[in-house]
C-alpha cells in the first residue's frame, strides 16, 4: 500500500499538469475545508468604519463596501460555488451517463428521439438555458443547482452515447454477451468501466463548466440570495468598486479562476495519465 | 450417443441495403454428443454467421433467420430471450478469431473467466467460484494460474489469451463449444497445443465441438465429420476421412488441392 501511494506520487511529480492541478485543487480544497471550522471574521459581519479598505493584515483580501471581511467571504464563497458545482456536475454526469448508455447501447426509435430532444437541449448555451429553467422555478441556490444539473445533461449524454458506441460492437461485448450476461449488466459491469476515463476528464471540465456557469448566473442575479454570496456573486456586487477598491473583486475573481484552472490541469493530467 | 443440436434449413438474410442478401442457405447439422464436427469453406461462406446463429448472437432487426435450432427441446431462433440467455455460456458456448480483442481490457482475467458462473450458477459463493475458475484455468494450460488470475489482458500473449476464452467458455461445462476459427490468429506451434486442448477438453468433458476452420489439415486433425461450404450453401458433408479422401464436389476438390504440400528432402 505504502509502496503504491508513493508510486503514485512519483508519477505526479513527473507531469507538470497533474502536479499543478493537484498543488492549486488542494489549495482551493483547503481553504473550504478550513472555512467549514474557523475564518478570520464572521462572513456577514458589516462593520460601518471599516468599509471598501484595502488589502491589510487585518483583513487580507481588504473589506467590502459593507465592511465586511472579504477573505472570510471568500472562504464561505468558494465553498458555495464548489458545493453548486459539484451538484451540478453529480446530476449531470449521472442522468447523463445513464441516458447516453441506455440510448447507446439499444440505438433504434428510443436512441431517435432521445437523442433529438438532447440535440434540441444542448443548441442552447448551457447558461441560457439554465436561465430559463431558473426562471420557471425561480431563485435560490437550490433552484440554480438543478437547473444548472439539467442543464448539463446533454453533453454528458452526447459524450457517454458515443463512447458506448463505440464498444457496444467489440468483441469483447460480443462474446459477454455469449455468456448470456444480461443487458444492465453488460452496460454497467462490462462497459462503463471502459470508459471512465473519458467520463472523469468530462465530469473535470463539466465541473469548470459549472465553476463558470454558476459565476455567470449569480452576475446575472439568479444565484445564491444575500447575505450568503457565492464568488459569482460576490464578484457581481463588487463589480461598481472596481476602480476605487480592485482588491474586493480582484480576490474572488482570482479564486474562481484558480478553482478552474486547478481542474483544468487535473482533467488534463488524468488524460495524460497512461 | 444422442443427437444433442439439430439445425435444419437455417436460412439467413441480411436487409442492412436496402435489399435481401443471402448469407447463408439451406444449413443442416445434427450434432452428437460428444462429436467434433468441422465447418470449412472460405471467406464469406458463412461459416460465422452459421456459427453466431446457433450461439443466439444474430438478434438484430435487420437479419431474418428462419428455419429450425433445437436445442434441449427448444427452438434458438424463436424462443424468448430468457430461455436464450439461459443456455447462453452455460450450455452453448463460443470463442472467437480474436483472443487480442475478446477479453475486457479492464477487468481481470479470473473476473472474465468467472463471469458465466456468476450468471448462471448465483448460489456458488465467491470462494468455490475462484477454486473453479483456477482449476479449469490449469486445465487449460495455464500453469501459472494463481498469478493469471490477477492479470489484466493486455499482461498476456495471444495463446494465453485463447486459453482464458476456452477457461471463460467451459467453466459451466457447456454441452457444445463452438470454436470460430479460434486459432488463425496465433502462430503455429501454438494452434497445435490449442488443436490439442479442444481435443483434451472433448475427450474428457464429452463436450460437443463445432470447429470452424479455413485449414484443412487442422480439421482433418481434430473432426469426425466435416461440412463444407460455399457462398453459403453446404456443397459437401461427412466423415473427414470420407470427404478429404475422396471428395465428391468439385469445390471440395478445389480446397484441398489447394493444400499447400511440403516435402522436406526424403
Ligand atoms: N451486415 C451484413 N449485411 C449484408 N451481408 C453481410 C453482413 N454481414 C455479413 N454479411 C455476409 O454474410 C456472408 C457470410 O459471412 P461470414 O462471416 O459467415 O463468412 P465466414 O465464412 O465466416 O468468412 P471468414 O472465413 O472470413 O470468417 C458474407 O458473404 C458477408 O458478405
Ligand atoms: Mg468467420
């Protein structure tokens, strides 16, 4: 065991995307973890004195324009956005993968019309239609996580479909199905194992997708309610201080953007992987 | 000595263009048990889709099969799906050309080998499963079974390979083996030990064998009674000795002048 992990970690080291992706994910990872049990100053907390300061060692990402601590903002931000990424790419990447294998792997009238209804889903910008869905169930970040999830679904589809596809016809499928293995089981034991790989880069870069769409959705006022901002929020409010405060929204704009680029390069080392 | 598959006017058709084309016309074959039967011919005479036919792996749309399987009292090509799979690796099985492609590249062999247990025979547990699957791993010539079992294919050669398929397809001790063509891919010496496991496995299991082969001296090796055919009619059948020694049809004829002859020095 002992021998495997540092086997594993010698291979990290060795590329440069997996190292990256790992030392910017766990940063990130950290600074949630931690914020679930301390930050510096109570995220809500407005303070009439101290408002749009500076970057300081009192308050390291400086204060917003209600004198609110924006690290410890920050902190609580990430963990929202993370939190309606990781929904978004779960609901995706499941309904997804289960649609794209059943449509793949039956093909004839039921691929047909799925596959059109996913076609007609997916000539939408994810966000606009997410935008839609939001506003037929309205606001909140419940609402926003499932309309974003929704959103998701047909790519997912689209790539799993294809991927079953493809080995639908192997010989390795033929011959498992010699065995007289059942259609579930030859979709989930034989085949979505051989395509994981591809599935973990899609649901990497599905969960940029949604760092992004989140951030684009609360700019445009459908996210997470006040006082508890996601950073797509956050960066929205801070929008009108830009000139006289940059670091209010420099600082969380850094941080989606570490977000995404730490999944980037994981995404891109796990590709490279083999 | 019963007659375990009785194939009669198999008639195969594709509609994949739009328009019928016929693969395969008027097969008969009556099985015995223990019985290793050939079926020679070349490319595209059907041999396969004869083959895919009685394993119950034609089930596509766009293919009319008609005629008769009987197998245990049921008809392959009409029963329902159930029965099928029922039989399917338990009573029938197949191996393949490809023993490079036929295995999962991502789940380990003893898995793979034990797969149709699994499916068919739930009640044996985990343990007595992985005891069958390394006995008959070693009854194949997997010598190192303990390790194999923990392989994934791509760890394996070619031969190896096929032996994990015939390991995979007799592990339920089938009553027929259908081997399509299941040594072209590997060299010489190696089809031989394969010719001669299939034998072993014949002998010992009583397991009736349909041997597909484009060579005739492996046929000639290993069958009792031969079928050959062309453009997917059967032009001649019966005992090899018969057909080989003196073939009445003029395809026949053809195929085995076409034998290539070595003579070293003598
Ligand atoms: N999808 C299809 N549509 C139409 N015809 C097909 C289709 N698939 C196979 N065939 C035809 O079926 C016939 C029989 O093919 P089969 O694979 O049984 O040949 P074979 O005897 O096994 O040849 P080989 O020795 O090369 O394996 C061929 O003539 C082929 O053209
Ligand atoms: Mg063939």
């Amino acid at each position: 065991m002992r021998n495997k992990c540092a086997e594993v970690i010698k291979k990290i080291k060795k590329d440069p995307y997996m190292c990256a992706g790992v030392i910017i994910t766990v940063i990130i990872l950290l600074m949630i973890v931690v914020g679930l049990f301390w930050m510096p100053y109570e995220p809500t907390k407005m303070s009439a004195s101290e408002k749009l300061k500076g970057i300081s060692f009192k308050h390291i990402m400086g204060t917003d324009n209600m004198g609110r601590d924006v690290f410890s903002r920050v902190m609580y931000g990430s963990r929202v956005t993370f939190l309606i990424a990781l929904g978004t790419v779960f609901i995706g990447a499941f309904m997804g993968t289960l649609i794209g294998a059943l449509t793949g792997y039956y093909g004839g009238l039921f691929d047909e019309i799925t596959m059109r209804v996913i076609d007609a889903m997916f000539a939408f910008p994810s966000i606009l239609l997410a935008l839609v869905i939001v506003s037929v169930f309205g606001t909140g970040w419940i609402q926003l996580l499932f309309s974003l999830g929704i959103a998701f679904i047909p790519s997912f589809a689209r790539i799993v479909r294809g991927e079953v596809l493809r080995c639908r016809n192997t010989d390795y499928v033929e011959s498992a199905k010699l065995q007289g293995v059942s259609d579930v089981r030859m979709i989930f034991v034989h085949i979505l194992p051989n395509i994981k790989g591809v599935l973990a880069s899609s649901i990497l870069i599905g969960f940029n997708n949604a760092v992004l769409a989140e951030a684009g959705l609360s700019y445009l006022g459908v996210g997470s309610q006040p006082p508890y901002a996601s950073l797509g929020k956050m960066l929205s409010d801070a929008q009108q201080y830009m000139f006289t405060t940059p670091s209010y929204c420099l600082c969380p704009g850094l941080v989606i953007v570490l977000m995404v680029l730490g999944f980037s390069f994981l995404g891109e080392g796990i590709r490279r992987w083999e | 000595m019963g007659v375990i598959l009785d194939v009669t006017d198999l008639h195969i058709e594709f509609h994949d263009h739009g328009f019928p084309e016929v693969a395969v016309e008027d097969f008969d074959l009556m099985l015995e048990e223990g019985e290793i039967v050939g079926i020679v011919g070349e490319s595209g005479s059907g041999k396969s889709m004869s083959a895919l036919a009685i394993a119950g792996l034609l089930s596509r749309h766009s293919i009319t099969k008609t005629g008769r399987i009987m197998f245990n009292g049921d008809d392959l090509l009409t029963c329902d799906r159930k029965t099928l799979r029922s039989y399917q690796g338990d009573e029938i099985s197949m191996i393949f050309q490809e023993p490079m492609t036929s295995l999962n590249p991502v789940k380990r062999i003893g898995w793979q080998v034990e797969e149709s247990l699994f499916i068919h025979h739930p009640d044996i547990d985990k343990k007595k499963r992985k005891e069958m699957a390394i006995e008959m791993m070693l009854a194949v010539g997997l010598s190192d079974a303990e390790n194999i079992y923990h392989m994934y294919p791509h760890e394996l050669s070619g031969g190896m390979r096929q032996r994990v398929m015939i390991a995979a397809a007799m592990i339920g001790n089938p009553k027929i083996l259908i081997a399509d063509e299941p040594t072209t891919a590997l060299d010489v010496t190696v089809q031989a030990q394969i010719v001669e496991l299939l034998k072993k496995i014949n002998k010992e299991r009583g397991t009736s064998i349909i041997f597909i082969s484009h060579d005739l001296s492996l046929v000639n090796q290993l069958c009792e009674r031969v079928i050959v055919m062309q453009k997917g009619n059967i032009v001649e059948s019966g005992a090899t000795e018969r057909v080989f020694g003196a073939p009445q049809d003029i395809y026949t004829k053809k195929l085995i002048a076409a034998i290539p002859k070595i003579d070293i020095g003598n």
